[in-house]
C-alpha cells in the first residue's frame, strides 16, 4: 500500500505542487488549507508523514506540529517544515517544537521527494524493529 503523506498549506499552488510531486511517485496524499482542518484529517486517517508551512493563518505550522506530537497516535510520524522562512532561528523554532526536517521555498521537487524516501524508510526500519 502506498504511503499516505498529508501536506498542509494555505496556498493552493503550493498543495497542488507538492501533492503532484509526490503522487507522480506513487504515494497517496490529502491536503489542507489550514492548521484546524488537518487536525480534523489525522483523526480521521493517520498519515505516515506530514508536510507543513508554517507561515498560515489562525494556527501556524509550529502550532500545528507541536498539536501533532502531543498526540499519541502521531508521536512517531516524521514530519517536515516546508516554508518560505529560511534563518536559522526559523529552523530551531522547527525543531524545537518536533519537526523532524526543515525545507525552504522555493523547494526543488527532487529533493523533497528525497527526503519523503529517507523518513519513510527509517519510519519502515523503526516498524520492521518492533
């Protein structure tokens, strides 16, 4: 079964982008337009890998990813910061509230796709352990 990666944006080029790069390679995405909306997502379907912006309204990515580690069922999903913030206080804040990666806008679609294959096949290796 292919990996499901949910990618949140609240720009619709941005979604259609990244959601086409990865479907192009096999994987199965959903999409949100904010923080509260893909909340309401990984209740209804756990994803294995999330990417979010973090510059959106109402509930920013930070936000959202420290809402997404509180949450058992995600604490082990990786999850990368992609965004048009680019300093190296952004990328601390990112880590420091649990993302696993940090990606900047514009992004190269090969290497986002690259880096989807890296978590998700330690996340597999992590399973495979169990």
């Amino acid at each position: 079964m292919a990996a499901h990666i949910l990618i949140v944006d609240d720009n619709e080029l941005n979604l259609n982008l990244a959601s086409r790069v990865l479907e192009k390679n096999g994987y199965r995405t959903s999409t949100s337009l904010s923080g509260a909306e893909a909340l309401e997502l990984t209740e209804a379907e756990t994803p294995d890998l999330a990417i979010l912006d973090v510059m959106m309204p109402e509930m920013d990515g930070y936000e959202l990813c420290r809402r997404l580690r509180e949450n058992p069922k995600l604490k082990q999903m990786p999850i990368i910061m992609l965004t048009a913030l680019s300093s190296v206080d952004d990328r601390l804040q990112a880590f420091d509230v649990g993302a696993d990666d940090f990606l900047s806008k514009p992004f190269v679609p090969a290497e986002l796709l690259a880096r989807v294959k890296v978590f998700l096949r330690h996340l597999e290796a992590y399973h495979n352990l169990k």
